[in-house]
C-alpha cells in the first residue's frame, strides 16, 4: 500500500484563487498585500478584477506561485479571516 499524499497538486504550480468581497476600495490592495506576503514574487499587474453585475460585490483571481501545501492553506486562512473577503476559492 503506498503512503497517501499530502496534496493533488505537484508543487510548484501555478495556482489561481478567487477571492469575492464586496465593492470596497481598499478590498483589491488588501488583497494584494495578503498574497505578497505568501508570494513575493507575486506580479499584482496579474491579478484580475470583475464586478458582480449589481456593483455590490468584486472579485479578483490571483495567480500565485504554490510551493507547497501548508503555503496554500495559510494564505487561504489569512484571506478568508479578513473582514472585506466574503468567500475565498
């Protein structure tokens, strides 16, 4: 019987996650702040925004460079814990 993996993913990868808030000025810097701070090397000019068709609500998907499980997990604490993220995927 072979041991289980720790993740699907094949680390590094590209990873992109979505973060939904609402219509806030400072959600998108929050955003980028959070991520460069579990991947500095992270590009913001990468990051792509959308509004909800009422205005209310943004997201934006971040492209971050994964090197490893516990990465990933962290950062989607750090984001989900913040008072502007309504969801994190």
């Amino acid at each position: 019987m072979s041991e289980a993996r720790e993740s699907l993913l094949d680390f590094p990868c590209a990873f992109p996650i979505k973060v939904m808030g609402l219509a806030e000025e400072s959600l998108a810097q929050t955003v980028l702040e959070i991520v460069l701070r579990h991947d500095p090397g992270f590009d913001g000019a990468t990051a792509e925004m959308r509004a909800s068709s009422g205005g209310k609500y943004v997201s934006l998907t971040c492209t971050v460079l994964a090197t490893s499980q516990s990465q990933l997990d962290a950062l989607y604490r750090e984001l989900s814990s913040h008072l502007l993220v309504k969801v994190v995927l």
